[in-house]
C-alpha cells in the first residue's frame, strides 16, 4: 500500500515580470480564461480621501502569449465595495453600495450585482435591499456556477437582528441567470423557517440542475442541545417551493463537508463528523478520538434513494491501512478538495494549521509570529456506490512563514487522471518519506507535482525551487488553461514590508 514515487529533475519555470508599479497600480487576480485571453485585474491605490472604489479599478486582457491587447475601466454603475469574477464572455462585477471607508463597520448598504459583457459594457444590474435599519449583510454576494456553465446563480445573505441570546436568523436571497444573462429564477430563503430558530448553518452552498435550485449546508450541534449534528439538501423546483431530499444525522458534534454538483444530476456531498479538537497537535490516541468519513451521493434526476456511507477512521482506517497509521492520527482531515472522474469521487485532505508566538521586548512593546505548518496530503478514491478503492498520502512536515498562508496544494483533472501540485523539501519528494527539518527557510522548499492514476499510482517530480529566482508560486491562484496547461503567478517578496513583485510563468505537463 506504499505510494510509489519517481522523481526526475525538470527545469524550473520561466518566470515573467507583471507589469505593476506600486505607486501607479497593483495587479490583484486573473478573473477569466477563454478564446485563449487572459483578463486581469488591477488596482490603484487611494491617493485622495473619500475616492469612490470604482475609479480605482481597471481590467487588462493580454493574448495567449500574454502580451497586453487592451485596458479599461469599469462602469461607473459598478458597486462601491466589490469584487470581479467572469462567468463564460461575461464580466460579473458584485458587491455593496457601502465604500469601506470604515474596515469595522458592517455591510449595512444595498448589495449589487452588475453583468457586462467583454468590453465592460453594462448589460443587466440587480439589487439587494436591506429591510430594516438594524439588518445588515453577511459579506459580499457569492456566486455560484452551475456544472455545465449554462447557469450563474448570484446569492445576497442579509443577516437580520435577533433575539436577546437567539442566534439571529439569515435570508438567502438567489438570482439565477442563464448563459444569455436572462434571469430565470429569483428567490428568498429566510433560515427559521426552513431550519428553526437559533441555528447557524455552516458550509453553504449552491446549484442550479435539472431546472431546480439546490441548496446544500449543515448544522452541528449546539452545546447540549438535543438535536444532533445534522447535513440537509434541499431542491427547490419553483420559487417557496422545496422538498428536503437528504437530511442526514450525524453521532458526533461538527460537521466538515465540501459539494460536488455533477452536470449528469448527481450531487456528492463528503467530509468528516469529528469533534472539537486541536489543530496543531495530533488529535488523539486510537480509540479515544472520535472521527468518522461520510460519503453521499444524491440523484437529482431521477430522485432515487440516497447512497450514504460512513466509516469510523481511527478504528477502520488504521487496521486497513497500518503504514499510514501515525500520518492517520495526526494529519487526515475534513476536505480541501472535491474531484469527481467517471463517477468515481476522489477525496484530497491537506492538514495544515498555523501557530502565533508573542514576544514582549525590554522597553514593553510586543511583536508576534505565525507559523504555518503543513502535514501530509490525503488522497481517497470512492466507487459510483461509496466503496472505498483507495486511500493514499504523501508524507510531508512544511513550516512557512506567512507567503503560504493560503495553502499549498492544490488538484486538478486531467484526462482520467488528477495533477496535483504541492510545496514540499527536495529529500521528501525525492525519498517518498517525510524527513524532519529542524531548521527550515521558505526559500529550501520546492514545488513539486504528483501525477496520480485512477489505481492509485502516485508519481512525483520536481518542478521549480524557490530559491533559484526567490519567486513563490501561489498555488491556490493557479489557473488550468486546458487538459495540460497552466498560468502560474508567482510573487518575489522584497525586504520586510511584505512589497512584492508579481510574476506569470506557463507549465505544460509531459
């Protein structure tokens, strides 16, 4: 059951400088890929008081070859406080009418969605009102893609005041817009009618499938609350309209899951029912510790009965799979990551956690640290009826300073296959072990790739070393360009201000 390794050396990327001039403008994410372009998006920093955010954005497309073709603003109707996404040739630009002038206050103004077309051309805007004076919102609106692409599903989350110690209830409002931006949905869902009252619903989520809107989250139970842990789907085929299709108890307290929405109608949903434990350390001696994987597969076509299967991870996985045995105790988690190939979902768990030291100097001030630390990577294969084929993991211990914050692994489908790429220390990867480091630098970590099959045969190969040009890949932000292209950004971090310059670099697999 030992996962096999292959490493060769392969030159590293060819790392291209962003144009970004720091007192001018900073580039800030890629929000769209297609007809080989690329559009990014840009900021300008707030040189005059009280400037509204939209003139401080502007969007540039550059060709395959990532030369610059073009640049523009964004409308003048766009929201104040907001974010870019692109859903097919559309740019969908959501946030709130409120300009962030005050970082603590909340989002106590209308929420607005505003679509243009490539150019940046209004097309269609929609508005979220709030309904009182104490009602505020719960961040930006989120947007959701449907499996095939053929649907944006935009949701405002009002939070409205509650009880004196009530948890206050939410109101999902949902916008659903087809690939020609006609809107062929709307609707509100207020939590405590659906869930009851003083309920939190965690891992949220949305789809559009068959006609219906799907609605996924759960709810971990509440102190001595009698009503246990508990994972709900619900379809809705009209507005006010659902059917509870899945409402599934869990034994133990929390709940962690992600979704998968499948364009041929199924919805897997998998994760772990675990305690409240301790990040950082190893989560208990065998026996003692309480975690169990769950695995899910709803039929929204056809509405057959669930398959639902659980398995108790300290008693089970340890037994089955002795060689993993420490690594299980210590690193295997709720997901990361969700990939469904051929009807088969693959699992991918990355532990990481992050430790804050605060130090007092002679003269009375304070100054902290963050480590972030990095354990192995848990890979699962489950059959179409939630079997489990396979279960790997790739040793790792990775300790970073703040670059990494956001992770450091990450998965994508190519063909039958899953690429998965990761940071890690050259002996690790070349060994196929985990060897400790006492003393560790950012820039000793390499970015690795790990090719895995459908059967479970891992090989790994080195890609780039950070400290060849001080360039850190961000894994997270990691765009795949087709079955084996990727854009890579990169950022060289300068002096102890955290500035930096960003980086594009392509990857192509073998």
């Amino acid at each position: 059951m030992m996962t096999v390794l292959i490493v060769n050396a392969q030159s590293g990327l060819k790392w291209q400088k962003i144009d970004s001039f720091k007192e001018k403008y900073n580039f800030e994410y890629f929000i769209r890929t297609g007809n080989n372009t690329y559009d990014a998006v840009f900021t300008i920093p707030h040189n005059k008081p009280f400037q509204a955010t939209q003139h401080n954005i502007f969007i540039r497309s550059y060709d395959k070859n990532m030369v610059q073709v073009s640049e523009r603003g964004i409308p003048a109707e766009s929201p104040r406080t907001l974010y870019i996404a692109g859903f097919r040739n559309f740019n969908v630009l959501a946030g709130n009418m409120d300009e962030g002038k005050n970082p603590f206050s909340k989002f106590s103004k209308d929420e607005k969605v505003l679509i243009a077309d490539e150019n940046m051309n209004p097309l269609t805007e929609s508005t979220f009102p709030l309904h009182g004076k104490r009602n505020y919102f719960d961040g930006l609106p989120t947007l959701y893609a449907s499996p095939d692409s053929s649907f944006l599903i935009v949701v405002a989350s009002e939070v409205l005041p509650g009880k004196p110690m009530k948890q206050p209830p939410m109101i999902y409002y949902v916008n659903v817009y087809d690939k020609s931006m006609k809107m062929v949905w709307t609707d509100s869902i207020k939590t405590e009618q659906v869930f009851g009252e003083d309920v939190v619903l965690n891992n949220v989520s949305f789809s559009f499938i068959e006609n219906k809107l799907l609605f996924a989250c759960s709810i971990d139970k509440k102190g001595f609350s009698k009503t246990p842990a508990q994972l709900f789907l619900l379809e809705y085929e009209k507005p006010q309209s659902y059917k509870m299709v899945l409402k599934e108890d869990f034994p133990i307290d929390l709940i962690s899951f992600q979704v998968v929405y499948n364009t041929n109608g199924m919805v897997y949903l998998s994760g772990t029912n675990h305690q409240n434990t301790n990040e950082g350390g190893v989560m208990g001696l065998p026996g003692m510790t309480k975690r169990k994987l769950f695995y899910i597969k709803v039929d929204i076509k056809n509405g057959s009965a669930p398959v639902i299967k659980n398995y108790d991870i300290d008693k089970d996985f340890t037994a089955k799979y002795p060689d993993y045995k420490l690594q299980l105790m210590e690193s295997f988690r709720y997901p990361t990551q969700l990939l469904v190939i051929n009807d088969n979902l693959y699992y991918i768990s990355e532990h990481r956690y992050s430790s804050t030291t605060t130090t007092r100097s002679a003269s009375g001030s304070t100054s902290s640290t963050t480590t972030y630390y990095f354990k192995a990577i848990t890979i699962i294969k489950f059959d179409e009826n939630g079997g489990i084929q396979w279960l790997k993991m790739i040793p790792r211990t990775v300790e970073t300073g703040g670059i990494y914050a956001q992770g450091i692994c990450k998965a994508f489908r190519t063909g039958n296959d899953i690429c998965l790429f990761y940071y890690d220390y050259l002996e690790n990867v070349t060994s196929g072990r985990n060897i400790p480091r006492l003393i560790s630098s950012d820039l000793k970590l390499w970015l690795a790739k790990a090719m895995i099959s459908s059967d479970g045969e891992i090989h790994s190969r080195v890609v780039s070393n950070i400290g060849d040009d001080k360039v850190a890949t961000e894994i997270p932000n990691m765009i795949q360009l087709g079955d084996t292209r990727f854009l890579v950004i990169g950022r060289r971090y300068i002096g102890i201000n955290a500035a930096f310059d960003v980086y594009y670099s392509f990857y192509d697999l073998d």
